[in-house]
C-alpha cells in the first residue's frame, strides 16, 4: 500500500501473503504462500517439478518473474490430485537494510 508520504511494504515473509507463482523450466502455476516456513500448494500431481527448481512470481501485482526462492522438499498431497512444497528464500531477511519502493503500473 502506497501513499504520498507513507508505504506499507509486505515480504515474502509475511503469512498473510498468498501469490500465484511459477515454477520451474515447465513454468508449472502454484500457489505461493508466505511465513515463517515458505510454502507452495496447489500443484498439480502431474507436474514435472524437483527439488532445486526456481519459483518465480506470477502476481499482477507484481512484475512477472521475481525470483521468491527454490524449492527445497515436494511430498504428495494425500487424498488429492495435487502436490506441496518447502520454498528456500533466495535471501535472507535479516540481510535486508535498505527497500527501495517504486510504484508499478
């Protein structure tokens, strides 16, 4: 959220903050959903995706192809037609000092 003399500013760190997201050189569609442990969710079961690959922004709020991280683990969703996975953060928060806001349009 932006004003003139303020910003509000999530991060993917947030449990509030649930994204579409792609992943992989298939560009499989997920669900991004942010936290303490990063999670994806709605993955198809068929999807051709592993352990390493990068998940990428896919919000129109966002501009496409922001790198959110790697996954980590994928396990079977029981009783589903869909898998889960652990997302690694391709940072680390307590490494950030300086956000620079800039409106997107």
């Amino acid at each position: 959220q932006v004003s003139p003399r303020s910003s509000i500013v999530k991060t993917i760190f947030d449990p509030g903050l649930q994204m579409p997201v792609r992943v992989g050189k298939s560009e499989t569609d997920a669900l991004f959903t942010g936290g303490n442990e990063l999670t994806l969710s709605l993955i198809p079961e068929s999807a051709q995706i592993s352990a390493d690959d990068l998940v990428l922004s896919a919000s129109r709020n966002l501009p496409y192809g922001l790198e959110v991280g790697r996954i980590k683990t994928i396990e079977d969703v029981k009783g589903t037609q869909f898998k889960k996975a652990v997302v690694e953060s391709s940072f680390n928060l307590q490494d950030l000092k300086n956000v620079t806001v800039r409106p997107f349009h």
